[in-house]
C-alpha cells in the first residue's frame, strides 16, 4: 500500500507514510534511494531528507553511511500515536455517479470487509474523465483524497497509466488497456458476445445490428472480437456507437432500422439501453421478437419486472462482490493484489425476446 502523504505538516506526513509502509512490507531491508522515494512519495528532496532522519532518530531505519543504503531495523518502535495506516478509505472512482444497482451489489463485499476493518468505501465522480491529459487532475486529486487504494470504473488508458506508473495502488473494476499491468476484476463480456452471436446464428439470423458506448474500452472491443468470432464469414453485424444518452441510443436504432437490408436482430451492451429500445420500437409498432429479435449482454434488477422477458446475461454477483473484495483487502493490507487478476463468465438468462427471423414487418 503507497497512500501519498497530505500537504499538512508535509515532513510528519512523509515521515508517516514512509512508516505504513515498512509496516505494510512495502519497503523491506534495504530502503530505495532517494530519487526513488522522492518520486514514489511526490516529494521534495528537503522534505524527503529530514522525513528520512525522523525515521532514523526514531529508529525505524537505520543512518545512511559512505557507500551504504539506509536500511529497515529489525525490530520496528511501537506505533504510537498513530492509527492503523489513519485507516484511510478505500476510494471508488468513476465518471459518474454510481446509479447501477449491479455495481453496488458488486461492490458489497468489499465495503463489508473495509467497514470491518475501520476503512469506508468513498466514491467518487469527479469531472476529470473526459480530460485528454488527465495526469496533472489525477495528480491533484489523489493529494486531496488519500486513500488506502483505488477503485478504478470506466477508467480511460492514461488514467490507468497514471495510476500504474505513480505506484499508486489500484484496482480496476473491468479490463485493463494493452500494457497495463494493474490487476482487474471483469465480467467476461467476450464470451458473452460469443454465446449471444452463436444464439442469433443458430436462429438463422444473418443481419445483426450492435450498439456500444462511442469510447473503445477494452470492454468494448472484447465484445467485437468474441461477436466476430462466433458470426465468422456466416453473418454481417453493423456496429453502431451511442454517448450514453437516450437520445444517442434512439439515432443509432433508427440507423439500424434504416439500413438497406434490415438487420433481424439488436444485440445491446448496457443495461439502459434495453428501455429505449423498447419504447422506440412499441412507438413504431415493431415487434419482438415477430419483427425483430432483442439480446442484452448486460443485466440490471428491473429486467425481471420486464414482459415478456428479456434475454440477456448476467455476471455471478456474489463470485465478482467477493473476487473484487479480496483483491482490495489484499491492496489494503500488503499494497499489492496477491491474486491472480479475473473475467468472470456470465450467465444466459433465456427469455422470449430472440426468434427466427423474417423478411420485413406486419
């Protein structure tokens, strides 16, 4: 666990975190250099210097000497005075509030566990994500917000990046970005598209339309491949992006619905899109699956409330709420995740929103 110390009384709070983490077995027997230290902690090199002779002069390391690197005592001071690592909260980040109710479920086991333990689930939405440069914002917000470690949600490639090359700890909750090594928890939305694809090909559908959030997550594109994996040379699928409003959603239907050669079939990838599909559809009297034919690769509570039901997926709620606990707990107490990162497989929900499809509408 590297928290950043705060900017009040910066020297103790150097000096304090630099304590969390031989305490924490982040740094064991022979300390970094200071040029290290200095960029791991954001710190100046006064700073860091006389946070370094606190520790000596109390014991916790012991003095630098000609040719010799500083190093961990064996036997540590009590830690007096100090709470456990200020029992910072852990900080869910994502750029918007978090309305998902599947999320939060997610999210359970982990908030139990910090609460147990003294730690409290913040989260957080800040206007930051739709930054191209967002590194100087990140850097501003973690000094404001210290925490025990991040939760990272629909977290853009240099956000993650940023987190990665700062040591900061951090979880992502979905897919990592090509080179970025930071662990993760995801539902395996690859398979899913795969298993949705193969269940369209078997009805015989030949002309599918997708629609997906304009931003290629790796989410995103783990879709696309496990979908053209499945339809092969044997269906076309036409692709087409929303910004995460009705509005877009609505256009990209009606794009779809305008094609020269109908599509028989919407494959959806967030949960709300399901609800402007289907009042787009009842206000033109299109109906599923007799004209066309509806699945959702994702999934939320009021899905069972629908008639008549939707087919969509569903990840193992309780399997990912405890895979992404572990892994938080693990950041909390060690600084680093001692698992191996997870896709966790979805579940087809079958329902009666997916037939053979037909040539044009009644």
């Amino acid at each position: 666990m590297e928290p950043l110390p705060k900017r009040t009384s910066l020297v103790h709070e150097t000096a304090s975190t630099l304590k969390q983490w031989i305490r924490s077995g982040i740094l064991k027997e022979e300390l970094p250099g200071e040029l290290q230290l200095k960029e791991r902690l954001k710190v100046g090199r006064d700073t860091l210097r006389a946070a370094l002779q606190m520790l000596t002069e109390e014991e916790w390391i012991s003095a630098q000497g000609q040719g010799r690197q500083r190093r961990v005592q064996s036997r540590l001071p009590e830690l007096a005075g100090e709470t456990n690592a200020e029992k910072l909260p852990v900080t869910f980040l994502s750029p918007h509030t978090i309305e998902h109710r599947v999320t939060l479920i997610e999210m359970d086991d982990a908030r139990e566990r910090l609460e147990e333990q003294g730690h409290a689930m913040r989260f957080l939405a800040p206007q930051i994500f739709h930054l191209k440069k967002p590194e100087r914002a990140l850097d501003r917000l973690v000094r404001a917000y210290p925490s025990a470690a991040w939760v990272l949600y629909l977290a853009g490639e240099r956000m993650q990046r940023w987190f990665q090359q700062n040591h900061v700890p951090a979880l992502i909750y979905g897919s990592p970005f090509p080179g970025v090594m930071l662990p993760f928890v995801v539902s395996d939305w690859g398979a899913a598209a795969f298993h949705a694809g193969v269940q369209l090909l078997r009805r015989g559908h030949r002309v599918i339309a997708m629609i997906e959030y304009e931003v290629p997550f790796p989410g995103i594109l783990a879709i696309n491949e496990g979908m053209a994996r499945a339809l092969a040379s044997h269906a076309t699928v036409h692709i087409f992006k929303d910004d995460r409003t009705p509005g877009s959603v609505a256009h990209a239907i009606a794009d779809a619905m305008n094609l020269k050669e109908r599509p028989s079939a919407m494959v959806l990838t967030r949960a709300t899109q399901l609800l402007t599909c289907l009042s787009w559809f009842a206000s033109r009297g299109i109906r599923i699956p007799q004209d066309v034919s509806v699945i959702c690769l994702a999934n939320d509570s009021w899905f069972a409330e629908l008639y008549p039901p939707v087919s969509y997926y569903e990840p193992d709620t309780r399997l990912m709420s405890r895979s992404i606990g572990d892994r938080v707990m693990d950041l909390v107490q060690f600084g680093r995740v001692t698992r191996k990162s997870m896709r966790v497989a979805m579940h087809h929900v079958p329902g009666a929103t997916i037939g053979s499809p037909k040539e044009g509408f009644s």
